[in-house]
C-alpha cells in the first residue's frame, strides 16, 4: 500500500507542466536577455466589464535570436537572475525590427520629438 502511494507521488511530480505565454518584445537593448509584453482579457469580479491587462517579462534569450516586434512564446523556468524567470521557447511571427521614427527620434531627444510634433500639428 504505501508504494502505490509513493509511485502515485512521483508521477504527479513528472507530469508537472511549466506555463507558456505568447507576447511581442519591446525591448532588446541587453545582452541575453528580452523584455517582453503579454496582454490578456480579465473580467472584473464585480462589474463583470472586460479589461485588457497588460504584463512585462524579462526573457532569457541565450543567442540573441529575437528583435523588437517579434512575437514569441516563454515559458517559465528556474530563476537565472533578480528579474528573469522566464526563457524564450519559440519566435512564433517575425517583427519588421524596425523602430518607428517617432520613437527613436524621443530617445536620442525627447525635447526635439516634441517639439517636431508640435510643429506637424501647426504645418496641418
């Protein structure tokens, strides 16, 4: 009787499944690793209204295979830093990788990109 039990334990250990989630990466600046988003629909518990929540990953990417836009899937793993606990499986879609004027314009000076902006309104 007691190695049924025990027999029984050891199977609900192996069985066990990681959890998988598909996001797009919005960033790609450090080595090794990728900053991903995952959106998913919540119900609010009380006002039953649908909601979009919206999470950020730190992925493991050990070759660097994944760019900006792409989306892929993670699963998670063993803690290999403070923030990643999550590893890339798979890029399900290519992105284009390129990054859209606007953006890299308020990342080297965001005082210019707003200022152009102001004046494509003024231009209109």
């Amino acid at each position: 009787m007691t190695q049924q039990h025990a027999t029984a334990t050891s199977e609900k250990v192996k069985t066990g499944r990681r959890v998988q989630k598909v996001g797009h990466v919005v960033s790609d600046k450090m080595d090794k690793t990728r900053v991903v988003v995952v959106e998913s629909l919540k119900k609010h518990r009380i006002y039953k209204r649908t909601y979009k929540q919206t999470k950020r990953f730190h992925v493991h990417d050990e070759e660097n295979l994944s760019q900006l836009g792409d989306i892929i899937r993670i699963e998670e793993c063993r803690p290999m830093s403070k923030l990643k606990r999550w590893r890339l499986v798979e890029i399900v879609r290519r992105g284009s990788g390129v990054v859209p004027v606007d953006q890299a314009l308020a990342q080297v000076d965001p005082d210019q990109a707003k200022s152009e902006a102001t004046d494509e309104a003024e231009g209109e």
